[in-house]
C-alpha cells in the first residue's frame, strides 16, 4: 500500500513539475520574442536614418538605391520609403512605375 501511494505522489509530482516547465518555456520564448523584435525596431530605425542620409546628398533616390545601399528586398525598400513618406520625411514624385522617386520635404 505504501508504495502505491509513494508511486501516485510521483506521478502527480511530475505532472505538476511538467506543467510548470512547459509554461516557463511559454514565458522564456515569449521574452525572447520581444528582445528579437526589439532588435528589428532598432535596425528599422538605422536603415530609415541611412536612408535619409543618402538623400541628403543626392537630393533623390530610386527603390533600387535603397535596395543596393541596404542589401534588402524590393518590397523591404519600398516598405521603408512609404514608411517615411508616411511620417512626413520624404515625398514621392510620380504615382508608379520607373518614373517614381523620392526626395527630401
């Protein structure tokens, strides 16, 4: 008899340590998950200061400018470019297509 007790505290034990573990392990990756995005914000924000540099010196840039100097996508560069233009550091001239580039407000 004793050992059939000794034997379901184990188990309950278990369980219970297991439980515990299995949302540490939650808590643990979703910690991580914050510090790798808050490494993704700070390069954002790196690439857009970049951005803004190289229109400082040559008054217009080109997606492809932006996709060479930073080595990301079209779609990357193009998301940065909006980006700005949204908080109202640059101006798109032209609506689409190869004729559309950017300049300083």
């Amino acid at each position: 008899m004793q050992y059939f007790l000794i034997f379901i505290s184990g188990i309950a034990l278990g369980f219970y340590f297991w439980y515990k573990m299995k949302n540490y392990n939650l808590d643990i990756r979703h910690l991580s998950d914050k510090a790798g995005e808050r490494k993704t914000t700070i390069k954002k924000k790196e690439n857009k200061m970049r951005i803004l540099r190289l229109l400082q010196e040559k008054k217009s840039v080109v997606n492809n400018d932006v996709e060479k100097m930073l080595g990301v996508s079209d779609a990357t560069a193009t998301n940065y470019l909006t980006e700005l233009e949204a908080e109202g550091e640059i101006t798109q001239i032209n609506e689409t297509g190869r004729g559309v580039y950017y300049k300083l407000k």
